[in-house]
C-alpha cells in the first residue's frame, strides 16, 4: 500500500507543489491583513474588501484544483491503463482507490495544515480573546477540508467516465 501511495504521489508531485505554494501565498497575504487589525479600531473597511476580493477568486481557483486532481489521477488510469496492469499484480482495485485517495488528501492537508496553523497564531497574537469563538478556526478548517474532499471525489468521478 505504501509504494502505491508513493507511486501517486510521485505521479502528481505537481499537485503537491501548486498546493505548498499557493499554501504560502495565503500566508504572506493574510499576516498583514490580520496584523493591521487593531483592538480598538475594529477593522477598517478596506481590509475586508481586499481580504473578500484575493480570498473567493483564489478559493475557487483551489477548489477547480483539487477538482481537477481527481480528474487527472482517473482520466490518466484510463488512458494509461494503470489500474488494469497493477491489477495483474497482487494488488486488488480497492488498494489502488484507496491509495489515491490517501494521495488526494495529502495535497489537501498540504494545503490546509499550513494556513491553519499561521492563522491560529496569527489571531492569537493581534485579535482579542472575547472576540473571537476559541473553536473558530478548527470549525472553519473542518468545513473547508470537508468541501476541498467532497470537490475531489466530484473529480474523481469525473475522471473515470467518458466523454466529460
């Protein structure tokens, strides 16, 4: 199991490097946006505006992505015929579904893990205790995860039927 995990990410490296970069660019813009917050000055309107206005185009640039990394792994195992070669093999269809999979959300956690993180620190050094929800940030990566997934099943399934 562990050389097919290997094997997919070494097929979509690609995947995973689009995702640590992208990863750091969400960084780079959100500490000055959350570092320009003050205590006292609530939020000025133009950093909402400009967080609104990078974060939707970016996330759904992310989210046709990920998307597009399960069609890509599904269309090059049908075009390839990976699945029917490594299934000659001792290795059954369920172990290679299960591999990309595994695969799959790597580059999502790959991308997630990182923002996470920076933003629980982030928002603990310049925003106040009584403002914010403690479990904000855990609900939000929760969700986001689940949708990047739900997202990568849509193209997987994609992927493998014809004509799409």
């Amino acid at each position: 199991m562990f050389t097919l995990i290997k094997r997919e990410i070494r097929d979509h490296i690609v995947y995973f490097i689009g995702a640590a970069v992208l990863s750091a660019i969400f960084i780079v813009i959100s500490i000055p946006i959350i570092s320009r917050y003050n205590s006292i000055n609530r939020a000025r309107y133009d950093q909402g505006e400009f967080s609104i206005g990078i974060g939707v185009p970016v996330t759904a640039i992310v989210v046709i992505g990920i998307c597009g990394l399960g069609v890509s792994q599904m269309y090059l195992d049908r075009s390839r015929k990976i699945s029917a070669f490594l299934s000659t093999l001792a290795v059954s269809r369920d172990a290679i579904l299960s591999a990309r999979i595994i695969s799959g959300i790597l580059v999502i956690l790959t991308f997630l893990v990182p923002l996470t993180i920076t933003n629980v620190v982030l928002l603990r050094l310049f925003v106040p205790p009584l403002l914010i929800y403690p479990g904000i940030v855990f609900e939000i990566f929760i969700a986001v995860f689940l949708m990047a997934f739900a997202c990568y099943c849509i193209g997987l399934q994609t992927g493998w039927t014809s004509g799409r």
